[in-house]
C-alpha cells in the first residue's frame, strides 16, 4: 500500500485510512521516505505470521506444550 501524506504524528495510505504514529516522529519525513519504513515494517509482521504458520517449528519457538 502507497504513503500518500505524513506528519509527525500519523500517516495517510492510498485508500484514504489515516493511521497515528506513537510516538510521533522526531523530525518530518517525505511520504517517500516514510514510505520505505513502512515497507520494511510491513515485511517484518510478515515473517512473523509465516513463523506461527509453520507448524515443524511451532515446538521450538515454545509456542506449544512438550508432549
């Protein structure tokens, strides 16, 4: 999904839903650049939900009790 505007304190997707930053940012940033913190964000919860999908891991993570 697109940045399309940021402030400080929240930032506006292509689809028109408008999100808070917390904390607010420290200094002002394009949407391009914001745009390249977001993306990497969005590839970490990613991983995280591939993670708990995978369930030959599940034991090692301790995401379950030992049988």
């Amino acid at each position: 999904m697109r940045i399309i505007s940021v402030t400080r304190s929240e930032f506006e997707l292509e689809d028109g839903k408008i999100f808070p930053i917390e904390p607010p940012l420290d200094s002002d940033m394009s949407p391009e650049e914001f745009q390249e913190h977001y993306d990497y964000a969005i590839s970490i919860v990613g991983s995280c939900e591939r993670v708990r999908r995978d369930d030959t891991h599940i034991k090692d993570m301790g995401q379950v009790g030992e049988d």
